[in-house]
C-alpha cells in the first residue's frame, strides 16, 4: 500500500498554521433552520475535527442581500443570531483541536429546485446561464451594496473566532457569474469582452474582504472553470487566459486558491503538459506562486452527478494524489463526499486502515451524521 505520510505533513501560511494537508471540502448541507445553525450543525463538524482533519471549510453560507440562498435552510452569515450559531460552530471544531473557515456566498441567480425565495434572484444580466433568463439585472447600488455584504462577513468571521475565510467564486454562482460570458452580458464597468474584464467584480469583493479583515488574515478563494450549468464550460483556455484571469486576484488579496474540478486527477492543459499534467489547482499555483488547495472526488469513483442521484460510489486508491502531493504540485487537497460519509476518514488514511474505507453514500445528504 502506497504510504500517505506526505499528506500528514504541517501547513503554515500567514498565521495560518495546518497539522496535515487535508481539508474538508465546502459542502451544502441546507440543514439550518431559518437559516441559523445550531448544535447540530457544530456537532458534525467537531466530529470531522476530532478525527484529525487539518481545516474544515464549512457549507457555504450566504452574505446579507435579499435572495443570496437559493434553498430555504441555507445558513445565514449575518444577523445576531445566526453569527451566534457560527460562533459556536468554530468553538466546537477548536475544542477538538481544530482549525475552521466559513465559506462566504451569494448563489445568484441559480435554482434550487422548486423553492423561491421572497424576493427576485440577482445575477449580473438577469441569466441563470447562457440564454436562461431568470431574475433581476443588478444595479449599480446593489452591486456596491453586495460587495461591501462579502466585506462584513469576512469582518464577521474574524471577529467570531474562525482561522480564515474563504469566497467562493466557483460552480456558476453570483462571483462566477460575473466571471462567465455566458452570463454576464453588461456593457459597463462590471462585463467586457474579456475575462479580465468581467473579473472586475471579483476582484472588488475580494478588496472588501482583504480591507475587512486585515494584511495577517488568510483569505482563500475558490474559483472553478466548470458550471452547474454547464459542465464544460471553460474561462481560461490557456495558461497566460488564466494568469490574466488570477493574478488580479491574488494582487487584491487572494492569498490561497481553493481550485475546484470534477477529478483532481484530470490535467487542465493536456496539450501543453499530457495526460499526467498539472492539475488546475498545478497550474495557479505554477502561475501565481501561492499555495493552492486541489479537490474532485478524492477517494471517489463513479460518475460525478451519478453519485448523488444515488448511486454509491466505490473506493479508489490514493497513490496519484500521493504522487502529485509529494511533487508539491499543490498545497492542500480537499475531501468532500467520502468525508461527508465518513468522519473518520482521516483517521483512517493516517492508520492505513484502508479496507474500512467506506464510498459516498447518496443517503447520507439527509443526515447530519
């Protein structure tokens, strides 16, 4: 069995200080009433941090702006008591010795099904994807009203006791709708022809939260290329696409991307560097020169969308992320389905206890195990 050692080395970065490399992936669990979380939602995470997982990113949590959740039990970042609940979230994963980041959102003008929210949806060009349309154009006082809402919650989860924050720009939400030509179409300052461009949003909202929580606070960002919407869309199409598309980012304040793909092990350039090149979360952090954590389906096989129609999905062996992480390709690796049903998985790598490895199991979603 290939050893795992090199996933249990330290981290460190800007105050930020890691025991292995291994972090929870952000995953919606729409499982806080009226949108508070409670000893429920810090239960589960302390079960994940007492069995040694490095840094738990939590579900996404929405920012203060009316329809910035696109499910009904969506937790809020914001409001007394919901910041209460997260606060005693972040106690209870330090309790077992460890580190947390709220991920900060806004879901745009995605669907979550059957549910409304009160209000109509926001997105840059009232699209839920390319030709879709759904809700209402942003104004220029709600985008200035939303930008400074990413600011105070970052604020906010400084000053509630958590390690870091991360933004998620990824997977065809309200950032990345900005990002994609398929969905932002405004002719001023906020579109443009390019990606660099339509990145101007981005880059604003993370100025707020570098500004928010000051120069020693680590700020992660995750950013994809693939959508909900579709699959195979692509922003960055080249390495010097995606340096113009990053190195803005990481200037305002980005300090680790969080590069999120179907299947870590795909190459993002495979005409450049072949079938076993670098990885997205490889090549940003070839680009920019900060740390990057890699994710998709650690652990995992199966079909992506397969696996939470319900069907399982079958245990892989680790010895290419090993591979890749002892070559430094990136910094961190996120786990998300195989930890969700699993909260000793970590354990369980570090023991080379493989054969009680355990696939993802659809029926877990429900739970809050």
């Amino acid at each position: 069995m290939t050893s795992t050692e090199t996933l249990f080395r330290p981290f460190s970065y800007k105050g930020l200080t890691l025991k292995n490399r291994i972090v929870m992936a952000p995953m919606t669990r729409n499982m806080a009433p009226a949108g508070v979380p409670n000893g429920d939602n810090a239960a589960y995470y302390a079960r994940r941090a007492a069995q040694d997982v490095g840094l738990i990113l939590t579900e996404g949590t929405v920012i203060d702006r009316p329809a910035s959740r696109n499910l009904p039990n969506i937790p809020f970042f914001h409001g007394k008591e919901a910041l209460a609940g997260w606060k005693a979230v972040a106690e209870a994963v330090h309790e077992q010795g460890g580190k947390i980041a709220p991920q900060i959102w806004h879901t745009g003008s995605t669907r979550g099904g059957d549910w409304e929210p009160e209000t109509p949806v926001e997105s840059p060009s009232a699209l839920v994807g390319p030709d879709d349309p759904r809700g209402v154009e942003m104004s220029e006082a709600d985008i200035e009203a939303t930008i400074k809402a990413f600011g105070q919650a970052a604020a906010d989860a400084k000053a509630n006791g958590f390690d870091t924050v991360e933004i998620h720009g990824a997977h065809g939400y309200l950032i990345d709708q900005f990002f994609w030509e398929g969905t932002n179409k405004r002719t001023d300052g906020w579109g443009g022809a390019t990606l660099p461009e339509r990145s101007r949003f981005a880059v604003e909202v993370v100025k707020a939260v570098r500004a928010a929580v000051g120069p020693d606070f680590p700020v992660i960002m995750r950013l994809s290329q693939w959508k909900q919407q579709d699959y195979t869309a692509k922003l960055a199409k080249t390495p010097a696409e995606m340096e113009a598309w990053l190195m803005p980012l990481k200037e305002a304040g980005v300090d680790i991307f969080h590069c999120s793909q179907r299947r870590f092990w795909e190459p993002e350039f495979p005409e450049i560097d072949g079938e076993g090149g670098l990885n997205f979360a490889g090549w940003a952090k070839k680009i920019t020169g900060a740390p990057t954590i890699s994710v998709g389906s650690v652990g995992l096989s199966g079909e992506f969308l397969a696996a939470f129609g319900g069907e399982g999905s079958k245990v892989t062996p680790l010895d290419n992320l090993v591979e890749r992480m002892s070559k430094d390709e990136f910094d961190l690796i996120a786990v998300g389905r195989a930890l969700l049903s699993d909260a000793q998985w970590v354990t369980k790598v570090k023991e080379g206890r493989s054969d009680e490895l355990t696939g993802f199991d659809a029926k877990d979603l429900a739970t809050l195990s």
